[in-house]
C-alpha cells in the first residue's frame, strides 16, 4: 500500500519536472529572444527597422530596414498559398465528397508520404529541378529566384492544408447535407452550396496556419531563393526570407554581441509576432467553427 | 373520395443482407395526415426514407418491391430522384438549419432551380414562413442566422423550407422528438391545417400525437407492417393483439 503511494509520488514529481522543464525552456527561449532584442533596438530606432527599405547589415554602409526581408517572406508565402489552398481545398473536398473510402484510404498515405520528406530534399528539388524546368517556360527567370521555392513550398504544405481543410469539411454535420438533398439539392449543389460555406470559418482558419507554416520554413527558401534581400514583388528574381536572413547570419563569422548578431534576434522576434497573431487568429476561428455545430 | 397519392407494393429495404423493412403495401391518401408507429428499430426511418429516395444515399442500403407515386413508379429508371425530392420533401429529427440566414435558409430550394428573381423570392419566403406559422415571429429578422432560433423555432424553419418549393408530400421522422411541449403543439396546430394543402406522412414515438392528428395510423414491428388503417381502428378497435399492446404502451 504505502510503496504503491511513494510510488505514485515518484511518478507525479518525475511528469511535475518534465512540464517544468518544458516551461522553463520556453521562458530561457522569450528571455534570450527579447533580451538581444533590446540591446538591437538601443541601437537602431524602431522606425528606421520597420519602414526603412534597404537590409544591408553585413556591409560597411549598415541598414536594418526590415521591410525587404518582409516582402521577400510575403513573396514566396503567397505563391505558395495559390498553389496549397485551392489544391488543398479540392482534394480535401474530393477526397471527403466523392472519393471511395477505398481510394481515400488509397490516397491518405501518398500525402503523408509528401509530408514526411526532409525539407533539404525540396530545396534541392527546387534549385535543381524546378527551376531549370521553369527556366525553359520563362527565360528570363533567375537561377535564384522566388517563383521556384514558393510553387516547391506550396507542394511542400499541401498535406497540412488537404488535412486542416479535410478537418473543416468533416466537421460539418451530415444532417445539413441530407437537408439539402432532401430539397432536391444534387452532389454539386450540396458541396459547394452547404457543405463548403458551412465549412467556410474552418477553412480559412486551415488557410491562416498554412500562411503561419510558410513563413516560418526555413531550409527550401535558404537553398533556393537566392540570398538577396530586394524590396520586390518580382517573382523572377532572387529574394531573401526573415529565416533565410537568420541562417546567413547563424552560419557566417558574426562574432557574437555585434549589431549583425542581435539583428537576427530582432527579425525572429518579428516572425514569433507573426505567426504568433496568426496562430491565434486561426485558433479563435476553428473555436467559434467548432461552438457553431457543437 | 381520397386520391391515393402514394401507393407502396411489397417493399423491402435491406442493410446488405439485413433485412430492414420485410414485405409492406400500403397507401398513402391525399390531403390526409399518416402516422408510422412502433417500437425503436422497427424500420420506420427506412420505409420513411424509400418514398423520396433519401435511401439511395445510404451506403450498402437496397430496396425490392414498387412505390408508385400518382400512378409512376418512383424507382423506374426514367425517375428523376432529384425531381422526386422536389415533389415530396423532408423534415428530420434533428431540426436541421443550414448556418445561413433565415430567408436564406426557406429561398435554398428556390435558388437551385435557379429562380432568383428577388421580388418572387421575397414573396415565397415570407408565404412559406406564414404557412410554417413562423412569420410572425421572425419577420424582422430575416437576415440574422438561422442557429440563433430556438429549437421549435428552427424546425418550423425547416418545414417552411421545405414548403418553398411546393411539395405534394411532407415526409417527417419524428420532427418533434427534440421539442418540448409547447413547440411540440405549435407543430400540431400547423400539421392539422397544412394537410388541407398538402399530404403529410409523420413517423411519432408519441401515441398521444399519433391519436391526435392523424387521420390514419401505421404500426410497424420487426420490420413488417403489423395493421394500418384509420386512427379509430388502430387506437380503439385493433385487430391484433400486438397492435393492442404497443397502443396501450405496454411495450415500447
Ligand atoms: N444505414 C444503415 N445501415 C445498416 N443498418 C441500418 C441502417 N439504418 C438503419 N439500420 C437498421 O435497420 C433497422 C431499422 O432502422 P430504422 O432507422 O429504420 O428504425 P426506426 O424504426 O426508425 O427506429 P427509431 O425509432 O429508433 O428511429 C435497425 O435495426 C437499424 O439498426
Ligand atoms: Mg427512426
């Protein structure tokens, strides 16, 4: 009995340590994070980071105006987003409304099998692949470029957003679709009048964590989009990313307490916002999905 | 004498090789109110289900046997099931709203026959919703969500939905298991005066309901049609002893 109780102890102490670990781990992370960040600001007004146009921190001449990294990021997330949503929404929306459970238990593994590949393995698969193809369709594209990584990283997301979106179409409830049969209403009809607008919160929440996951990948823009932080929305042309950035500057010399160095403290604490804000956005709406048919 | 509307010949639904509704002819009068009675599993949801093909929508679901609708056999191959479905409609358990607004939610049957005219939509939808006796009370807002009604009020949504597009026949599953009372009688009310206009077929767990409005009763047990006939004949003067017990609620 008693060693049964200690035991118990044990048990409830050893998971009590593993959640502390993980909170302190997250608070050492926010303190490191805002701390460098800080000590960037010291040095360069806020203004000057948020609307200045020009990102050249590793030359003589330093300028932190972030909004290049910006729209280098906003770039590829949306190519990315016109190839993974509507993609995303269809085959969610085949697999869901008319595929057989055969070929959706057929189809499931295939796009977790898209899931599970390394993100290196996309990079390259841009630089190497892609974008020579791409080249041939449009000459003037540049070896680095924004167009290649944006359509690999749309492929790349695909199986989250087929499976959030799958998720908002499941939830809607059987009965709303009898009720439309019941008026005469046909296949069509029914997915595209009922299922999908009722499904409509869910899916754009999918959409928003989508965009949330884009922006924060990593390896394929790093590889493939070329290291040239250009204020542009030219597709063509090499771009660089917020992560991209921070790789550069993790992977060079930049001795630590340099302006360089806190710099990359200060663009991730900007991405953290980001998909923080849109993180909560999407949980807000798959909440109010998920009261609305509860 | 009453048209006969639908008219049912040896039917049988199957679930693969189970054997849900075995062997049942009857009719289905003009402007009268028909209840199905009996115990839980009995098959009534099934039978409900064959007569606007609703059942062509359930997996591994069968049927044998002929439902003739004015005289057409509804399972013949030149039936249109989407046609059908327009002429005879559906009221389910659950009120089922559509997450739209309320005019949206009565115009849905118009708008995929495609009639859009606003002034013709306006009017049907506030006729259907007067006929459903739900005008009244929703009549200033219109344009507000449909989930916010409350549960008898979102069924009478849902018959004056299905109102909208004139059915000949009003198929209802138990549209008042969900309700308390007094939504429950408000559904009476409108069932007594709908049936001058069209022809309902109600399936109740309630004797007391079934007593009430319809005009003629069927009691179905294990899948077979134990006695149908007028209201009278079922509650007062049953013919078989089963019919008798499950009436006077000595098994449920
Ligand atoms: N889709 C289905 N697949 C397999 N079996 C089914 C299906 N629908 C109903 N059944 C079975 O058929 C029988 C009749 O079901 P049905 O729903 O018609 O009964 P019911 O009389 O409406 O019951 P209740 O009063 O509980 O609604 C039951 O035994 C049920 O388990
Ligand atoms: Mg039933």
């Amino acid at each position: 009995m008693s060693v049964s109780k200690s035991n118990e102890r044990l048990i409830q102490w050893t998971f009590a340590l593993c959640g502390a670990v993980s909170i302190f781990v997250t608070l050492g992370i926010f303190a490191v994070l805002f701390w460098e960040t800080f000590h960037f600001f010291q040095e360069v007004p806020l203004g000057a980071f948020l609307f200045g146009t020009k990102w050249t921190p590793l030359f003589v001449q330093k300028q932190f105006g972030i909004l290049p990294l910006i729209s280098g990021t906003l770039l590829i997330a949306l190519i990315a987003m016109i190839i993974a949503l509507p993609l995303g929404i269809s085959i969610a929306i085949f697999l869901r409304e008319y595929a057989s459970s055969h070929l959706r238990r057929t189809l499931k593994p295939i796009l977790e099998i898209l899931a599970g590949i390394p993100t290196i393995v996309y990079g390259y698969f841009a630089l190497l692949t892609v974008t020579p193809f791409l080249q041939k369709v449009i000459p003037e594209l540049a070896g680095f470029n924004a167009l290649s990584p944006g359509i690999v990283m749309g492929i790349m997301i695909l199986p989250l957003s087929v499976s959030l979106s799958d998720d908002a179409i499941h939830a809607v409830p059987e009965h709303l679709r009898m009720g439309a049969y019941a008026l005469g209403a046909k296949r069509l009809e029914v997915v595209f009048r009922v299922v999908l607008p009722a499904a409509m919160s869910g899916i754009v929440s999918a959409g928003i964590l989508s965009i949330s996951r884009a922006i924060g990948e990593t390896m394929l823009v790093t590889i493939a989009a070329g290291m040239r932080p250009l204020l542009t929305l030219n597709p063509l042309g090499p771009v660089q990313t917020i992560t991209a950035y921070i790789v550069q500057v993790s992977l060079g010399d930049t001795p630590t307490g340099t302006l360089e160095y806190s710099s990359i403290f200060a663009v991730a604490t900007v991405l953290f916002l980001c998909t923080f804000f849109l993180n909560t956005i999407a949980q807000r709406l798959r909440q109010s999905f998920q009261h609305m048919y509860a | 004498m009453k048209q006969i509307t639908l008219d049912i010949r040896s039917l049988h639904v199957y679930y693969d090789s189970f054997h849900a509704v075995n062997n049942v002819s009857m009719t289905i009068l003009e402007h009268t109110i028909t209840s199905i009675i009996g115990p839980s599993g009995c098959g009534k949801s099934s039978f409900l289900r064959v007569m606007n093909r609703m059942n062509d929508l359930v997996p591994h679901a069968r049927i044998m046997g002929e439902v003739l609708f004015r005289g057409a056999n509804i399972y013949a191959k030149d039936m249109c099931e989407i046609e059908l479905r327009r002429r005879i409609g559906m009221v389910f358990q659950k009120p089922n709203p559509f997450p739209f607004s309320i005019f949206d939610n009565v115009a849905f049957g118009l708008r995929i026959q495609k009639k859009h005219n606003k002034t013709f939509l306006r009017e049907r939808v506030e006729e259907s919703l007067r006929r459903a006796a739900l005008w009244d009370e929703v009549y200033d807002r219109l344009h507000q969500s449909a989930l916010e009604l409350s549960g008898g009020q979102q069924q009478r949504l849902c018959i004056a939905r299905a109102l909208a597009i004139y059915p000949d026949i009003l198929l209802m599953d138990e549209p008042c298991a969900s309700l308390d009372p007094k939504a429950t009688k408000r559904i009476e009310e409108l069932l007594e005066k709908l049936k001058e206009e069209i022809t309902i077929v109600i399936v109740t767990h309630n004797m007391q309901q079934a007593r009430r409005i319809s005009d003629y009763v069927a009691f179905f047990h294990t899948g077979e049609l134990v006695e149908w006939g007028t209201s009278e004949d079922i509650f007062d003067h049953p013919q078989k002893q089963l019919t008798k017990e499950y009436t006077q609620g000595l098994f449920g």
